[in-house]
C-alpha cells in the first residue's frame, strides 16, 4: 500500500473510533483536527493518483509548511504520530505544539511520500468522512417564488414591500417552510461578495451544520456571566418569551432593528399605561427529554423562575432592573409589571440573547447552571467535549412541528485563525464563526474557495471603543479626552489597516436618532487633528502628556489597529501602555467598571434603543461600563425610556447621542464593515443585529439547511 493510502486510513479509522466512542468525558481529541488530517490526505492521494505534481495540489497546508521552519515539522510530525496511538493526548492545548504544528505536523507528513506519480487515469477520490443521512425533499419546485411563514405561529405581521423580506403566508403547492421572497441584490444594508445566497431554494432536510467559535466559554450559566463565549454554546437548546425575527423573516427588513416575533409566547398585550406585559404562552411546550428536567411541560412558572433569577443579581440584574414583579395567574399565562413604561422592554428585555428560559431542576440538583444545558430550543445536547467541542442533534419534541430542517448541530472552538480557514477551505465547517475577516482577507478566501459566500454590512454604531476612569484624572477632564479622539488618525486606520472598508462612528448607534449615518462634519472630534490634540492636552494642563495603561484583549479588530493608535496618541505626548489579560478577566474587569484607568474595550450588542442608550449609559445603570455620570443626560436617557411617541422620544435620543459626542464619555475605535464568511451550502442566513452566527442564533436555528 502507498504510503498516502496508508495516512488516509489511519485517518479514517481514527475519525471512526472518536466518533464511536461511548464514553465523551474521556474523549479530549479535537476531532476537527482529525477530520481536516483525513480531508487533506485524501486530497493528496487523489492528486498522487491523477498524476498531478504535487505542487499544484492547492487546498492543503503547504502554504503552512512553507511559512514555518523545518524544526517544527519534525517535532510535530512525531507528535501526532504518537497521538494518533495514544488518544488521551491533549492536541489542541499542547503547549508545545498547538494547533498550527499539529497543521505543520501534518503538511511534513503529507508531502514526504514519493513525488513520482503513476502514469495512470484518474480516478475518483477517496470516499469523503463519515456524516449524516440526509432526507432528500421530495416536493416538486414551484415556479413562483413564495414567502414563508413559520407553522404554527399565529401572529398577524404587516404585508412588506415586493423588495423586501415578508412573513405573509402565500398559498403554494409543497412545503413553504424555508422559502423566501428574497432577491439578493435588493436586500438594502448587506452586500454580498462570492457565490449569492438562493433564499428560495427548496430545502434540503437533515444535515449536520458545522461551525466553529473562537471563544471559549467559562461555563454555561448565562444569570452568572454574559457573553458571546457563554451564549454560543446555549443559544441552540434553549428558548426566549419572545424573539427578534431573523433577517429571512423580517415583514420590512432592516438589519440593525429588532422586529419582534413569537417564541414561547405565542401573543402578549401591553396595558394602556405601558406598565404591564402579559404574555399567553404556547401549550404543550415540553423540555428537552434529558435529565433532571425529563421532558415536562413548560408552564409560567418557569417564565417566573428564570425572571425572578436574573433581577435578583449577577450579570443580568441591570437589563431587569425596570421589571418590579413578575406573576404567572395561571398555568399559560405570564404577567410582568414594570416600574414606569418602558417602549423597549420586548425588545430590549424578553428578546435579549441572554434572557434564556431555564428549568429550575438543573439549578435545584447542580446548584447553578454551570454544568448542564437543557432548555426548549431546536436542538438538544448529545455530546460535550471538554470546551472544544458540543454536538447537538433535533430535538424530538420541539414545540413547531417538523422543525428543524437540520437534523443536527456541531460547534467547535477554535481560537487559531488558521485552523479555521484550514478546515473551512476544505469543507469541515459551514460557518467559520470568529474568523473576524477583513473584506480584503475575505476577497483573497474567495479566489482560493470560490463556493464560499460572504455577507457585507456596515454597523451603525462603534462597536470598539477607549473606555476611560471618568472618575479619575486626567480622564475627568473633557478636553483631555477630546485631545485623545483628536490624536488618532481614523481615516488612515480605515485606509490603511481596513482597505477602505470600515466606519468612523459615535458609540451610541445612529439609526435610532437620524434618517442616514452622520458624516465627520456631524462629528467634530472624530476628526483627525494632532495640533488641536496638542493644544487641547496644554490648555487642561498636560503640555508634557501623561502616560496610562489600559486592559486589553486581542479582539481582532482592536488588536489591528491598536498599534496605530499607539503611535498616535504618542505623537502628541500620550503614552499608553496595555495590560494584556484573557477574555474571562477582561470581561469581568470591563462589565464590572473595576479596570485601575482604562480598557480598549467593546460597546455590546444590544437589540433596543433603551439597551444602547439608558442600559449602557445612564449613572444607574450596570451596563454603563464606562461610569458615565452626568445629571442632564440622565434626565434625557430616563424620559426617553418611558416614551412612546415616536417623534418625542427620538428628540430625546438625539440630545443623548451629541451628548455622547460632544464629551466624549467613550473614545471610539474604527468599525471596519462586518464580514460574515459562511460556505455556499448553507441556506437562509441573513444578517441581521440579532442574527449573527454563531452566538445569537436561538430560534433563528429553525429555517437553516445544508446541501448534502
């Protein structure tokens, strides 16, 4: 036998016997690894076997092998021998090898057998790795393109335009579940770049979807720590009262609004006063049939439970800060009592990505929610590895019939770009999740994968920013603060470090106080002016600068331009140095306002007006992580939390976004335009603000497909 023959066996044997393995807590193999090894020596046989040098056999790691030393690849390729015969090695936390040498390991071992290829005829390649059955659809096409609608739901929802979006039902011959009136290039906000997405294809059932996530979760208890590392792994099993409606399923598709839409509530009345919620729940909603909660029914009590839980304290206590009782008169029906009015609060509270609904017996035996996940969402857990892996399969007894259309679900944690594009170029992942390219990064993917589809939208808020001690010299100081924004040089950093592909913009999101994004113009001191930073530091008595340091993790889009800002804010005499910590600390440091001087930090995703503006800025708010503290905006933040005419209360949001800008509570960062990289097999992904695989899917599971 060859030996590329021989790798592509072993390869598969083992794939074989770590997904067979009965018992997962020993299991502490990444089996992504595995089958990207398999993926690429099969590749490299089937070149051998074409009589193709093996230089133009593209795909594989060679890019790897080339860049790294020779050093590497003999240790690594000895490293994964041994794993290969020993399975309770750790490979992807070696410390002395990593991810990127097993990869290199792997290159060294694929191109040491012969170069000589046979003169033979090709043949067809080595079978692919072991997957799914899928159920073939067996409806014929229409030939009209229908909407969609989700079965069951019985809400009304506003007829939309024929350009956009629309969840009115249509009547049409075959399943509609999954079919959207969506063209591509009208869908205003996104630009797509690679192969166009086709919303009104008939979907596939079955399938596994396969994504990966490069942050790792603490634990999986969402009233303790929030998160996009805590959410990614409980968004799939578990369910909201209500929930914004994905982009696909938006009646008038906007991709930075929450359009609110059923969950476990199938309808809600709001009081005249606007105080009070009552929402009438779905019957015969069960629990995932998995132990301790053993598929009961859902009732209002655990809607109760799991409120009364996050208003009590911990990381949710500041997003239920408004709610003041919470009732369940009986066994479907929730009453939720707010201290004043609040336009926002489904939105802003039910809808949150956080605001999960837990089953009390799993706190009741474990003491928190650390541990387990079980919820009433699409999918349920079969299998956790370590914290790099969580395979979830349909669950059986979901509340919407015949939904999912996937049989399953694969998330894999990994924290090394590389690795993921390794194993997204060669088809083990759908949706590279953290891959946080560029555009031009995501141009250059495309040329290499030309089946690989990427969505472009630009934010409407900037989502990175300098958070400061407010409290503190010489972050107290205005002007101080107006001389660092002034200092740095965003238009360069948008030129130079985004290609032109990023946007310069207050914290505060713009859409819900202006028609159209403001310009510079608009924003004095966003502007790039070094001589009136210098001016500005000699006029607050800082002729000499001053130095400080800030906490800081390596977010992909503040470790790129970080460098610049430095050199920036050096320029006219600041010295800035970083306090380098994980993402738990920093996370712990930055939401709880406990960094000494100031952090390079995010402005978190909020699905509400009142999320960005009263939760993250008002002084008695625990989302204002940056300890804003200023009487007249809280006056304006706290009566635009309560107002419902449309015209008065976005009044009162403009005076809290120039607040924003004029003192400059929060240095901004460049956003550069969002890229999200999915392959071309995966269907009916739409941005939208509470869309974005792989943390924020919850229900928007439900109308996802892979092709086979």
């Amino acid at each position: 036998m060859h030996c590329l023959e021989s790798e592509v066996e072993k390869y598969r044997r083992r794939v074989q016997k770590i997904r067979a393995n009965p018992d997962p807590a020993k299991l502490k193999a990444n089996i992504l690894l595995y089958e990207l090894a398999l993926k690429e020596s099969e590749h490299r046989w089937k070149c051998y076997q074409e009589g193709r040098p093996f230089g133009f056999c593209v795909g594989g790691p060679r890019n790897v092998f080339r860049a790294l030393g020779m050093k590497v690849f003999s240790s690594a390729s000895r490293k994964l021998e041994e794993t290969m015969e020993k399975p309770d090695r750790v490979i992807a936390n070696d410390k002395r090898l990593g991810i990127i040498g097993v990869l290199a390991g792997l290159a060294l071992l694929l191109s040491s057998c012969g170069q000589a290829a046979p003169a033979a005829t090709p043949t067809a390649g080595a079978p692919s790795s072991p997957t799914a059955t899928r159920a073939a659809a067996t409806a014929t096409p229409v030939t009209s393109a229908p909407t969609a609608t989700r079965p069951t739901v019985a809400v009304p929802t506003a007829t939309a335009t024929a350009t956009q979006p629309t969840s009115t039902p249509v009547p049409t011959p075959g399943p509609t579940f999954g079919r959207y009136n969506i063209d591509p290039d009208k869908v205003v906000g996104v630009r797509f770049a690679g192969v166009k997405p086709d919303f009104n294809a008939v979907p596939k059932r079955g399938g596994v979807l396969k994504a990966s996530w490069n942050l790792v979760w603490p634990h999986f208890d969402v009233s303790q720590a929030t998160g996009a590392g805590v959410a990614a792994p409980l968004a799939p099993a578990y369910s909201k009262l209500v929930s914004c409606k994905p982009g696909v399923e938006m009646a008038k598709y906007n991709p930075w609004l929450c359009e609110v839409g059923p969950d476990l509530a199938a309808s809600w009345d709001i009081s005249s006063d606007g105080k009070t919620y009552t929402f009438h729940l779905r019957q015969g909603v069960k629990f995932q049939n998995l132990p301790p909660v053993n598929g009961r029914e859902l009732t209002a009590q655990d809607i109760k439970y799991s409120y009364e839980l996050y208003k009590s304290g911990g990381a949710q206590s500041g997003a239920f800060a408004t709610v003041q009782k919470i009732e369940a008169p009986d066994k479907y029906t929730v009453k939720v009592s707010l201290d004043g009015p609040d336009p926002d609060f489904l939105a802003g509270v039910a809808c949150e990505i956080y605001s999960l609904i837990l089953p009390r017996e799993i706190a009741d035996r474990d003491g928190d929610f650390k541990k387990t996940i079980g919820g009433t969402g699409p999918f349920q857990v079969k299998q956790v590895v370590g914290k790099e892996r969580v395979v979830y399969e349909r669950n059986p007894s979901y509340f919407i019939k015949d939904v999912p259309i996937l049989d399953g679900y694969e998330l894999s944690m990994l924290t090394d770009v590389t690795t993921v594009l390794s194993a997204f170029r060669a088809g083990l992942l759908h949706y590279p999740g953290g891959a946080n390219l560029t555009v031009d990064a995501a141009k250059s993917l495309i040329s290499s994968k030309p089946d690989t589809t990427a969505q472009l939208y630009d934010w409407d808020w900037a989502g990175y920013s300098i958070y400061m001690r407010l409290d503190k010299p010489p972050f107290n100081d205005v002007r101080v603060r107006r001389a660092m924004s002034m200092a740095i040089d965003r238009p360069g950093i948008v030129k130079d470090i985004f290609g032109g592909e990023g946007s310069i913009m207050a914290p505060a999101p713009w859409s819900y106080v202006f028609d159209s994004k403001p310009g510079l113009d608009k924003l004095p001191y966003y502007n790039y002016d070094p001589a009136k930073a210098r001016q500005l530091l000699n006029d607050a008595g800082y002729a000499d600068g001053f130095k400080f340091v800030a906490n800081y993790y390596a977010y992909d889009a503040i470790r790129l331009q970080t460098p610049v800002i430095i050199d920036n804010l050096k320029a006219v005499g600041i010295k800035m140095d970083l306090l380098v910590q994980d993402n738990t600390a920093f996370n712990a440091a930055l939401q709880r306002h406990a960094y000494d001087q100031a952090a390079t930090g995010y402005v978190i995703t909020r699905t509400s007006a009142n999320g960005h503006y009263y939760q993250g800025m008002d002084s008695k708010s625990a989302g204002n992580w940056a300890g804003i503290n200023d009487p007249e905006l809280d006056k304006a933040l706290e009566a635009s939390a309560i107002e419902f005419d449309p015209a008065k209360r976005r009044a009162l949001l403009q005076k809290a976004y120039q607040a924003e800008v004029e003192n400059l509570y929060r240095v901004p960062m460049v956003y550069p335009t969002g890229v999200a990289i999915q392959s071309s097999k995966l269907h009916n992904f739409l941005y939208s603000i509470d869309f974005i695989p792989v943390y924020k899917l919850g229900r928007n599971f439900e109308m996802l497909w892979v092709d086979p």
